[in-house]
C-alpha cells in the first residue's frame, strides 16, 4: 500500500513542478512514506528523518513525513522540529500541492489530517497517462482503511473506515492501464474480501471475475485476504481464470483459538483449515503464505507451541513473522504485557527457523516442474541473468537480457540455490 501510495506522491510532485533527486542525500525535499505498525518502523522512520537535517545543508532542507506514522505523531513531529509537514495517507495524491503551498507562502510547520473531508483518491486516472511505459506491472487500490480492528493493529486507527472505490472506477482504469502496456495489476486493500460490503458495491469475487474478463492482463494479483471474508466464490473465481495468481497470502496471526479470539480476527483454526481444504480441492496447484505474531500478550508457551504446529500442518510456502509490538490506541495495548522482550525473540527465531525449513522443502519440490513466470529483472549477480516470479511467487534466476522484462516465458526449473530457484527456458 505504501509503493502505491508513493506512486500517487510521485505524480502530485512532478506535477507541481518537482522531480525524482537521483540522489537521495543532496535533494532539496525529503519525504519519508512511514509505517506505524510496528514500533521498531516509527523508530527507524524517526532515525531516518533526524540524520536528513543532519546532512551538509540538511537544515534547509523540507523534511515531510507522510504515511501512516504522519496520522499518529505528526502534530510531535512538527511540534519537535522533524518534519516540516506531516500528512497523513489520504494526503498522497495531493503532497505536491501542500509541497508548493508551503514553499510560497508561509513555510510554517503544517500538520494535515486525514478527516473524511480531506479525502482524496487513491485511483488517479492520470496514472496511466504518467507511468513508466517500460513497466509493466501496477498497483490498484480497491479499498481505503479498515473497520476490522483486530485488537494488536494501529491500522483502522491511522487509516480509517473501509471505503470501497466505485467498480466501474476501477475497472476502467484497468482497461486504461492495459491499453497502455500493463500486463500485471496487483489489487490493493487492507482486506481486499470485504470490497463493497461499505457501499452496496459488487463484491470482490465478482470484482475479480470482471477484471480478468479484461483483455490483456497476464496476471491478477490480490492483497491482503481476510480469513473472515475469504468465501469460496473466491476461490471457484480464481480456478475458472488462469489469469489470476495461485498465490494466496492468508494471514492465520495465530495457531490458537484462545489468542485468534483476543486478537479479534473473527475465526477460529478449524475455519482457516476449512478454507485451506477447499483451496486444496478446487485448485490444482497453489502456494500459501501468511503473517504470524508472537507474543502476543498472555500467550503461553503451550499457546505459541499451536502457532508452531499450525505452521507445521498447513505447510505454508512463506511466512511473514512478527514479534507483538504494543501500539497505543489498540485494544490490545490494555493488556498486560506477560513475555519479556527476550522470550519473544526466542520464539520468533525457532518459528522462523521451523518455516524456514518448510519454505525449502516446499522449493525442493517445484524443481523438475516446468512453471509460467514474469520475468521482472536483470539479476543483481549476474548480467547475463534474469529474475522473476512464477505464478506461485516463487522466485526463479535463468539466463536473459533485458528485452524479456516483463514477458511472460515457461520455465523448468532446474535447482535451488538458497530461497532462489534456477530454471531455463522451455517451450
Ligand atoms: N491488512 C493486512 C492483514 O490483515 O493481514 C495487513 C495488516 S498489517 C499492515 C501486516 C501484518 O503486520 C499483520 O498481518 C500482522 O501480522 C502484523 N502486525 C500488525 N500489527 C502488529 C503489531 N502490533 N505487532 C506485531 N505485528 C503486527
Ligand atoms: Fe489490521 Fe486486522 Fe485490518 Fe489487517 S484486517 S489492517 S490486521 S485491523
């Protein structure tokens, strides 16, 4: 969210007379797109931001923190002197404008909210116009914000409620980006499966029949899913269109009920299985990947031992691991903290080294098999290689040159070399 977010920045920026500093340290205007979900971010974010008024000239320079930390803090960090302007999400499409304001006439420390009223939109139909003609892939925000206030999350918080773009909206961006060279469109919400449940909108599944229905995408992608909300008219949408990935990123959080029900996320194991078995028998083949936290406040040591297990039986392909980190204003925050910093490193280092171990043998076992992937880069390693994803996500290097950016080949993969399989061309 925050890469598309920073897209939007980028059109309202060049738009308003300014442009892209090759070089980070001497350019004039800093802006820092921030996270708030862990503390650790907000702190680096932070670090960051004080080291640019630390640079030769860094005094004069516009510091901006935009972002979700900008929605938090931003009244502090104006307030302390470390940013000059601090807008919130919702102010991305429109950074350019407030950079100029603020150059021309007070050059005053400016907090901006994001109240409703302040709203701006995230699809911008001008994106399709100013985007790179060489790339190939872009990013479509479906839904803002997020009501679901899972108890650990600052999210609904800093972004506020779900508002659904208009599918129409969408759509025919899509067709725009296409017409203009755009073979792979990754959808954008916080939880994308409650698309339109705010406005009487169509709901998502139908959103993603209608998009592959469009011609000229080689890949649907989808971000993040809800296991609350991930029915399966998803999944019959996602087997009747080859188009659309196989990779299905399903954040569990937990593999105990008792913690699942604290965290307010609305399920239980037996429900995430149950999606799992259906995905399992309706689509030939797919990867899984999900977020677990640990240490969430109370869980014991028999409760984390679930998580473990889960990850063990679900044989996820790849894991997003997070240590619980208190973020004031969440309910959770009123929970006495009862693992020391010291425990949840322990058990985040043996679930990462448990998934580690899964994710390999989940690579091991695509070797041999002959896969469609896009390729999306020249390797940093080699020159004479190419990097890209399958339709599982999975990584893959083979040999190429740059004219293959963005194609898409069939590969049989050939072998794996650390978390990065290698493959050559087929027919
Ligand atoms: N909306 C998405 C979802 O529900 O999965 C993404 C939300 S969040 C930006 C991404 C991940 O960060 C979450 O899935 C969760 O695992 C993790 N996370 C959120 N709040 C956290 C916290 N307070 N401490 C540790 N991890 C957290
Ligand atoms: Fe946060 Fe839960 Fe919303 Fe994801 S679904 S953004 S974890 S509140």
């Amino acid at each position: 969210m925050n890469k598309s977010d920073s897209c939007l920045m980028e059109i309202s920026m060049n738009r308003n007379g300014f442009h892209l500093s090759p070089e980070p340290d001497t350019a004039d205007i800093v802006i820092f797109n921030t996270c708030s979900v862990r503390n650790h971010a907000e702190n680096r974010a932070i670090a960051r931001m004080k080291s640019a008024r630390g640079l030769p000239g860094g005094r004069d320079k516009l510091v901006i923190c935009a972002g979700c930390m900008a929605q938090r803090i931003g009244k502090e960090l104006i307030a302390n002197g470390t940013a000059d302007i601090a807008a919130g999400p919702y102010q991305s499409p429109r950074i350019g404008e407030f950079v100029a304001a603020w150059l021309t006439d007070h050059r005053k420390r400016t907090f901006l909210s994001q109240e409703i009223a302040d709203f701006s939109d995230r699809i911008n139909e001008d994106r399709a116009l100013e985007r790179d003609p060489a790339d190939w892939h872009e990013w479509v925000t479906i839904t803002h914000g997020c009501e679901n206030f899972c108890s650990y999350c600052i999210v609904p918080h800093v972004r506020g409620k779900l508002i659904s773009v208009s599918s129409g909206k969408i759509l025919s961006y899509i067709r725009d980006l296409t017409a203009r060279g755009v073979t792979e469109i990754t959808l954008l919400g916080q939880n994308v499966n409650q698309y339109g449940m705010d406005c009487g909108e169509i709901p998502f599944f139908r959103l993603l029949e209608k998009t592959a229905s469009i011609e000229g995408l080689n890949r649907i992608n989808f971000l993040t899913s809800h296991p609350k909300d991930f029915s399966n008219d998803i999944i019959s949408v996602i087997k009747d269109h080859r188009t659309i990935s196989r990779a299905i990123h399903l954040p569990l959080q937990s593999g105990s009920d008792r913690i699942l029900t604290l965290m307010n996320r609305g399920y239980l194991m037996k429900d995430y299985r149950g999606i799992i078995d259906v995905i399992a028998a309706e689509l030939d083949d797919f990867s899984l990947s999900t977020d677990l936290i640990v240490g969430f406040p109370g869980e014991t040591v028999d409760e984390y031992r679930e998580t473990l297990r889960a990850v063990e039986t679900l044989q996820f392909d790849e894991a997003y691991t997070y240590a619980y980190s208190p973020r004031s204003g969440t309910a959770a925050f009123d929970l006495p903290e009862t693992i020391t910093p010291d425990e949840k490193r322990d058990r985040l280092a043996e679930l990462i080294e448990v998934q580690r171990n899964i994710s390999r043998t989940k690579l091991e076992g695509r070797i041999d098999r002959t896969e469609e992937m896009i390729i999306e880069a020249i390797s940093k390693k080699s020159s004479r290689d190419v990097v890209g994803k399958t339709f599982l996500n999975h990584p893959v290097v083979l040999p190429g040159v740059p004219e293959d950016i963005g194609k898409i080949i069939r590969v049989r993969i050939t072998g794996l070399k650390g978390a990065t399989l290698y493959g050559e061309r087929t027919a």
